[in-house]
C-alpha cells in the first residue's frame, strides 16, 4: 500500500510540472536559508559547553560605578574573600600580559600578544588539548612557557618547538609544552606559562586577571556578591560605592558579553536571534506558496478523491497520501537545498566570519533531517486534510462547488506573506539608516587620515622623556603631527581618578572622573575641537608630567560636559584653574590648559562620559602613537612608517589600523544584521513572487472564460490586466495596514538601544509598501497580460 502510495504521488508530482517547479523553487529557498541560519545557531551556541563543569563555571566581572563601564577584570585578591566566603568555591586566574620574545641568535622580537599567566588549575576549567610536550610541568615551574599549535608553527616553521629558547627582557623561557584550544571557545592563549608571585600578591585596588570560578549549586549567587562587593568597597576604596561585583556564566560569554579587554570580539545573541526568526519566516513564506497554490488545485483533484472514496479508499488513507506527497515535495527540496548550501557555505561564511561546515553524519544531518520533515507535515498538513474530506457523492455527481473556506485561508496567508514583505523592507531601511548614523556621527575627533600604531611599551613613549621614536616618526615624509594615546578611542575608558576642584565641599565634589594619557599636540593630531585653551604642547615643557619633591604636576585637557559639570558656565574661566588628585603619591596637581567638545570613546551603545586628558602620564605598559598622516599617498606614507618602526623596535609584527576602519568594526555585528536582513528580505520577497506567480497563474486560467467574454464586449487588454491584478493589490493594502504599525512598535523598541538614534521616516514605510505593490501588480500583469491576449473564440471554444 505505501508503494501505492508512493507511485502515484510521484505521478501526481510529476504530472503539473509548473506546479512541481514553483514549489521546488519556493521550499528549496527556504530550506537553504534555513539550514545555514541553523547551522550558524548552532555552532554560535554550543560556545565553551566543551569546557569542564561549563554549566557551573562563572567569570566574575565588575561594574565600575564612576564610569559607568562593565568590565571582564577583577583583583586577584578576590580569591581569599571568594574562599573565606565559601571554602568550596574553587577559582582560577588569568592575567594577560603581551610578551615580546626574540629567537636566539635574533635580534628581531616578536609579540605574542594573548600571553596569558596562569594558575595551574586551568585545566579544570577549560579544555587544552596538548599537542606535545607536557603542559602540567610547564605551569608548575617558572621559566617554562606552552606554546599554542598556531603560534609555535609561526616562530619555529615546521621544526620541533619543544626545547626551544625564547628571550623576553631579562627573562629566559624554555618550551616544553605545545597545545591547542578548541575554536569554539571564548578564551585566546597564544602562550601559557606560570602566574608570576608578584601578580598574586597584588592588592585589592589592582584589576588585572580574569577570574572564572566554580560554583555549588547552592549557593545564592544574589547575597554572595552583594556581600563580597561591601567588602571590596570597603577594603579597597575606603568604603566608597566605586565597584558592583556581577557573575556571567561561562557559556553565556560568547553570545552575550561585548565589553573591553574580551579575548576575542565575541558574537551576537541578537544577531542569532534575528536570523533564526528570519528564516522562520521564510520557512513559512514557503510553506504558505506550497499551501496556497495545493488548495487552489484542490478542484483539479476532487475527481480522484471521489472516485477513490467510491473504490473504498478511508479519509485516513487519502490524508496518508497527500501528506506524502508533501514530504516527497520536501524531500526533493532537501536534496536541492543541501547543493545549494554546499555552493554558497564559502560565501556565507565570509558573511558571519565562522568556520561552518557540512557534516552529514553530525549536527547537519539531524537538521537538515528535522527541517525536511517539518515544513513536509506543516506544508502538507492543511491541504491534506482539506482534499481528503471532499464529499465523493457530490464530487461524482457533478455538484461539487468549492467552499469559502479555502478562498478565505489562501487570501489570509498572502496578506501575512505581503506584511512579512513590508516588514522586512522597513527592517532594512532602518537599520542601513541607523549603521550610516552611527558610522557618520560626531564623535569629537577626526577619524580620516589617522594611523594607530598599537601596543607600544611605555618605554618607548610616556616613558621616555626624549621621545624619540615619536621624533623618528616626524621625519617620515607625509606624517604631518603625532601624540600618543595610553587608550584608544574606540575602546572602553578603563581609568577614573576622585579630583578635588578649589573651593569644593564634600556635596559640591565631582565623582570619579574617567581619564586617558596623552602627549603633546593631541587636540591637533586627534583633530579635537578646542572650546577654550589651547593644546598640549612642547613650547611649554612643564606641561608634560613631572614629579617635584614633594607634589607631582601636570597638564590636563578638559571635555565640555566636565567644564559645565565643574560649575563653569564660560569655559574660558576654566583656563587656567588648579585641580588636584588627592590620594597619589605625591599628589598632582593638574593644571586646565584646554577644554575640548565632547568625545565619544567607544560606540554610540554607550553614553558619552566627560572625560580628562593628562599630558605625559600613564599607568599603562603598553600605549598607542597616533599620527596625521597626509591623504594623497596613504598606504606609501603607512610602509616607510613600518620600516622606520621595524628598524628602531626591532619587531616584525606591529599592529598598525587607521582609525576609520577601527571605527567602523564596532559596529561589525549591526552591520552583520543589515547584511542578513537585506538578504533575506530579498529572499523573501522572492518567495512572494513565486507565490504571487502561482496563485495568479491559476486564477488567470480560472477567469480566462470571463476574459475573452469581457474582451468581446469591447474591454481592453489593459484593463482586463488591472480587473485580475486590482484584487491583489487590496490584499498587499490589508498587509500594509497590518504591518506598517507592528513593525514601527518592533522597530522603536530596537532603537532605543542606542544612545544615538534615527527617528523612523513615514516615507519608509511608503516606498516599502510601493515597492510591494509594485512587485505584486508586475508579476500578476505579466501574467494576466498574457492571457488577456488570447483569442476570445479559441478560449470560448475550450471551455
């Protein structure tokens, strides 16, 4: 019987080959769509679950009130407070410090910037694979470093790392251990080797290690860190509320944590989220042609019902069939959806910047399983059960007429594919507008024509009272200025410093202030605006910072919004004016040489914070140079810099960006968002087309009597197009009468995530709604044009 079954589904199938195409090309689409959007769901989602004890493990974070900034890092000292909370709490610790290390018999140095000191429980924590070697010694003693497979590849080539030497400063190591990390972990270690004692005595104050604890079930997480973060505040900065404690589980970093200092820049869970809801849609969208176009040839089967019926066949039996022959139909879609994901996987993966791949006998094959036999049942459930309860007696005896019911259904489930159109359109219009705000907005400085330079030891710049790298750079021909940076602008403040302002009392005092290390002509090279003042510079050397007896002193440069916060209405009277930094050791006392516009650090996610600029001093190991550089020859300018670099740093792997592209990659997921959306609002309305195609082509030949009958009492072409195209067209109005205020809702709630925003433009809403109706109308008139050109005597004839 299911061979029966299965032949004459086949011949059925095979029979209406315009219908076979249609629905191949629609479920195929969806399919394809929807496979690659799973398949990236799924690897995004299975991040660090490899990890041992992953669903207990937490990294402990902290919330610094007075800039208002979350970040990954936490004092090592937190052990005994966490250990003394709950001697079952275990912990591990990481602190990352970029070494430079140079070969023997080299004099060149090489940065291996994720070099990440250890604990040597590590391995309870996260999955190591060891390659060679053995990486348990190697964290047990000092002067031992483990190399990962990539980076020993990159300075020993193909041969042996084990036993090799390496020099960074004064310190020897040996390797003698080579491992890998799994791709789908959050954690990057180009090298691990020992955490030194001098890290682990660090105080309270210092934030410099990722901390990941494991957790019993049982304790409450709420009292735990609201007790831990008293204790820190009090301990640490004087019983101040300077820092909030907070948890983020282990398996959640991935999806859900953007901060400064990640290990990598981590992915999107709105992103997911968006994709797996799109194709959804287009799913549906293919299911509603399959839907639409089985019940508009319902009649053409009502004969075979009936006579099945007369020959004893049960309703059952008919629903099993026709239900085959939906999944039949998804079935051959599968198939050719799984060559279209094999032809586009490169190019989708270039998109989403992942290594996806096609494992049949793995996670792919249960998908790819799973989505041909649900759209097969959801696609195929409804006309199933509709053509299999047709009435044989009627059917047979001629009086079979067609219910409301389905005319009802098709015209619903094309209003929701027009909504989704319209929807999808507004969405990408949107999000294209709000990227261009982001990307174009004032930040405060000029981004074109600017070169960082990344990672530099502080020895060579605030460090360095001569300057001479900065001098060297000078010398380049087209390098038109230069200063240096302890931060970049395109990252999260990581400094703020308590000052006292003349005249304060303790209610008039100003909360902690962020804070950024700066050279001398900053304000020009940075392209910042002056309000007031002037910029740092080296006509006045007690600007930069020096230590006297018994007080420090230094130049500072004020935003704005800190002038006005300060209490001074004209920013002028701010020149001039002493602050001071209680607290240091010896205390500093900054002098306000300039006030600047406001400056964005960072994206636009985040409020802009009144900031200071210190000339000449930085805590930081590692700063950045920063240079204007001519625009007509950039990337010639950029080589002779590298050479010039290369030369005095004696390092082949300088990290050199312009600040444009910095810029735009903060924003790297927005624009995956736009480049999805954009695609599948194209692939949807593709979709639409086909649907559009095969209900009208069917609806043309069931009007087509009517046709030639109004062309022989003198109707034209043209408004014989319009007579079969109009009733579309209303169904396309009811989707934009439904879409258009659901999306506004969706779409406002999106946007006020942004501290800068686009106001959403009726005009949008119109073009997208045109443009559907222009689609709509297009693809009905080209058909309904052809059969309105049939000649009424051989139409009449037929029929």
């Amino acid at each position: 019987m299911l061979g029966n079954y299965l032949t004459t589904s086949a011949r059925t199938v095979l029979r209406h080959k315009t219908h076979l195409t249609l629905n191949l090309l629609g479920l195929t689409a969806g399919l394809a769509s929807a496979l690659l959007v799973l398949l990236y769901a799924n690897y995004e989602m299975g991040f660090d679950k490899m990890h041992p004890n992953a669903d207990n493990t937490y990294r402990l974070e902290q919330l610094f009130v007075p800039v208002n900034q979350r970040f990954p890092v936490s004092s090592p000292a937190m052990k005994n407070l966490l250990q003394n909370y709950d001697e079952r709490i275990n912990l591990t610790r990481l602190n990352n410090d970029a070494l430079s290390v140079r070969l023997s018999e080299s004099s060149q140095q090489l940065t291996l910037e994720w070099s990440l000191a250890v604990e040597s429980n590590i391995t309870d924590f996260f999955q190591i694979e060891v390659v060679s070697g053995d990486l348990a010694a190697t964290l047990a003693q000092p002067h031992q470093i483990a190399l990962s497979e990539s980076q020993a590849k990159r300075l020993f080539g193909s041969e042996n790392a084990i036993g090799q030497k390496l020099q960074a400063s004064e310190q020897h190591y040996t390797v003698t251990a080579v491992y890998s990390l799994p791709k789908q972990s959050h954690l990057q270690a180009d090298s691990l080797r020992r955490i030194s004692d001098g890290v682990e005595a660090s105080s309270l104050a210092m934030n410099n290690v990722y901390s990941y604890l494991y957790l019993p079930d049982d304790v409450n997480k709420t009292a735990m860190l609201q007790q831990l973060s008293n204790q820190l505040n009090q301990q640490a900065y004087a019983g101040q509320h300077i820092s909030e404690l907070q948890l983020r589980p282990l398996t959640d970093i991935h999806l859900h944590s953007a901060l400064a200092y990640e290990f990598k820049i981590n992915g999107s869970a709105n992103t997911v989220n968006i994709c797996l809801f799109l194709a959804a849609l287009l799913l549906l969208i293919a299911a509603i042609n399959f839907i639409n176009m089985s019940t508009a040839r319902a009649a053409t089967r009502a004969k075979e019902v009936g006579v099945r019926k007369a020959l004893g066949a049960s309703r059952s039996q008919l629903f099993v069939q026709f239900m085959l022959e939906s999944i039949l139909m998804a079935c051959c879609a599968g198939l050719l959806a799984t060559v279209a994901v094999e032809l586009v996987l490169p190019q989708f993966n270039l998109l989403i910047d992942r290594p996806l791949e096609l494992i049949y006998v793995g996670s792919f094959g249960l998908i790819l399983l799973g989505s041909v036999f649900s759209v097969g049942i959801l696609a195929g459930i409804y006309p199933a059960v509709f053509i299999s309860a047709f009435d044989a007696k009627k059917v047979l005896s001629g009086d079979f007429q067609r219910g409301n019911t389905a005319i009802w259904l098709r015209k619903s489930l094309l209003v929701l594919q027009g909504a989704i159109t319209i929807a999808l359109l507004v969405a990408s219009i949107v999000l294209q507008q709000q990227l261009q705000l982001l990307q174009n907005q004032p930040t405060g400085y000029q981004r074109d024509a600017r070169l960082i330079i990344k990672d530099i030891d502080n020895e060579q710049l605030f460090w360095d009272e001569s300057q001479s790298l900065l001098q060297s750079l000078l010398k380049v021909e087209g390098v038109n200025t230069a200063s240096i940076l302890d931060m970049q602008l395109t990252h999260s403040i990581s400094q703020a410093m308590e000052i006292h302002l003349p005249g304060q009392t303790q209610t008039s005092a100003l909360p902690p202030v962020a804070q950024m290390g700066a050279g001398f002509n900053i304000a020009r090279t940075a392209g910042l605006t002056l309000l007031a003042g002037r910029d740092f510079s080296e006509a006045y050397q007690s600007d930069w910072y020096q230590i006297h007896s018994d007080h420090a002193t230094a130049a500072i440069i004020i935003t704005e919004s800190l002038a006005r916060k300060a209490g001074y209405s004209q920013l002028q009277d701010a020149i001039g004016q002493q602050w001071l930094l209680p607290g240091n050791t010896p205390t500093l006392r900054m002098k306000i040489v300039g006030v600047v516009a406001d400056i964005q650090i960072g994206s636009a996610l985040t409020q802009q914070e009144p900031l200071l600029l210190i000339c000449g001093r930085s805590p930081m190991n590692y700063s950045n140079i920063m240079l204007k550089i001519q625009a007509e020859q950039p990337m010639m300018v950029r080589a002779n810099i590298e050479q010039v670099l290369s030369n005095r740093l004696q390092r082949q792997d300088l990290r050199l960006s312009w600040l444009n592209d910095d810029y735009t990659s903060l924003y790297q997921n927005q624009q995956r968002q736009g480049k999805v959306i954009a695609i599948f609002a194209a692939l949807a309305i593709a979709l639409t087309c086909i649907g559009l195609f095969g209900l009208a082509a069917f609806s043309a030949e069931q009007r087509s009597r009517e046709v030639a009958m109004r062309k022989v009492l003198g109707a034209s072409r043209f408004s014989l197009v319009n007579l079969l195209a109009n009733e579309y067209i209303k169904l396309m109005a009811i989707s934009a009468i439904l879409a258009i205020p659901t999306t506004f809702w969706i779409l406002e709630r999106w946007l006020a995530e942004f501290s800068e925003r686009i106001s959403q433009n009726p005009l949008w809403y119109l073009l997208a709604a045109l443009t559907t109706f222009t689609i709509c109308w297009c693809t009905v008139a080209a058909l309904a044009w052809q059969v309105a050109s049939r000649k009424p005597a051989m139409v009449l004839r037929q029929q």
